[in-house]
C-alpha cells in the first residue's frame, strides 16, 4: 500500500514564498505529481518529478528527494488566485501507472 | 467545449435511487477514470478502464459499477445510492505509460437524501 502525508492547511502572504511539504511510503516508485484545485473545481496538473532534484516551472517549483520518501511544492510571489488546495500523488510500483492522492494542502493567501 | 464533460453537474437523489453519471472525451485518450472526493479525504478511486474492453475496480468499488461504452465514454452507476455516496465525483482521462498525467472534468456534485 501506499502512505502519503501533507499538512493540512497552509497560510501565507501576498507576495511571499510557500513551501508544501509531502512525504510517502510506497512500496516502489515510479512518479510523483502535483496537482492544484480551487475550490468546486477540477485538479490541475502543475508538476511531475520522477529523479531527484528541482524542476522548475515559472512561479512553481518542485523538489523530490526519492531516499527520504520527500518531496515538495515551492510557490514564489504568492498571488491571491494562488489560494486552493494542492494535491500530492504518489505513483507506486506496479504497471497500472495509477497515482494514490494524498488528502491535500489548502493554502490561503492574505493581503 | 471542455476536454472532458461530467453530465449532471449536480443531482440531488434520494435514497435507494438509481442514478448514473456521464462521462466523455474529446482528448482521444485510452485511459480513463472515476475519481471521489470527500472533503478531507482527498481523491480516491472508484474504477478505471484502459480501454473499451478492461474495466478494473479501484480502491472504493463497492456500491459502484461502471460501464465503457466507446473510447469516449465511460459511466458510473450507483445501483441503489445511500447517503454516504454523497460527495463529488470526478472523470478523468490519461494518455497512458510515462507522465501518465490525469486530465479531470469538472465534476459532478451528488446529493442523496
């Protein structure tokens, strides 16, 4: 099975950077993704590490330390349309290439 | 037009009813998969299907089943609804191996009395 943990819920200012962590235990690994959701809307895809290290993507950034089971969402110049929820998924061995979804981070930007 | 349409968007159903959500592409994807949230919970799955002949249970089946009519079409079926089926559901359709990444629709919120 598959074990996947991110804080509940974040808060942070207009302007500044966030940091979401996510940490799993999964027997194999073959992906992990970031997806972000507003409120009564669909997820959105923002990210995929699959080696280790930093991907960078505009405003986004992701970090992904296989050994420690680590990983994490970097926000910079936070924006009000950046409060939603981001969602961590973790694709395990196996060849179905499904990803298991963590609960998520609800992150609230205030002026 | 979206990539991936939910029909209804919303219903509100009462215990013991029969009630079918809609699902369908245009993105010309094989995969495709029927997701529930709880708030809280985050996303888990119901059912997915590789394609028009393989349908496989997820991690939440029971009380579910679900049909690929086309490549393009794929629906959830909730036989006898309870309340506790009350939540958002969510299609979403892959390309297949590799980023494998999931494209969603806008969901369909279902109320059952």
């Amino acid at each position: 099975g598959q074990n996947i943990d991110q804080p509940t819920e974040m808060t942070a200012t207009e302007g500044a950077i966030v940091q979401i962590n996510c940490t799993y235990q999964t027997s194999g690994f073959n992906g992990l993704f970031w997806y972000q959701q507003h409120a009564g809307e669909a997820p959105t895809f923002l990210s995929y590490n699959v080696l280790d290290g930093l991907e960078e993507k505009g405003r986004f950034s992701s970090f992904l330390s296989r050994s420690k089971g680590y990983s994490y969402l970097l926000l910079k110049e936070l924006q009000m349309k950046d409060s939603a929820s981001y969602l961590c998924a973790v694709r395990g061995g196996g060849g179905s290439y499904i990803p298991t979804f963590g609960r998520g981070t609800s992150l609230i930007v205030h002026p | 037009d979206a990539d991936v349409t939910q029909t209804p968007r919303n219903r509100i159903t009462k215990t013991g009813k029969r009630i079918m959500l809609e699902c369908s592409q245009t993105k010309g994807h094989d995969r495709m998969y029927w997701y529930r949230q709880d708030p809280g919970l985050g996303l888990q799955l119901i059912y997915y299907s590789f394609d028009v002949k393989d349908i496989n249970k997820g991690e939440i089946s029971d009380g579910y089943s679900v049909s690929r009519q086309a490549q393009a079409k794929f629906s959830l079926s909730l036989e006898s609804a309870i309340p506790n089926q009350t939540a958002l559901y969510f299609c979403a359709t892959s390309e297949g191996p590799g980023a494998n990444v999931l494209t969603f629709g806008a969901g369909s919120r279902l109320t059952v009395l």
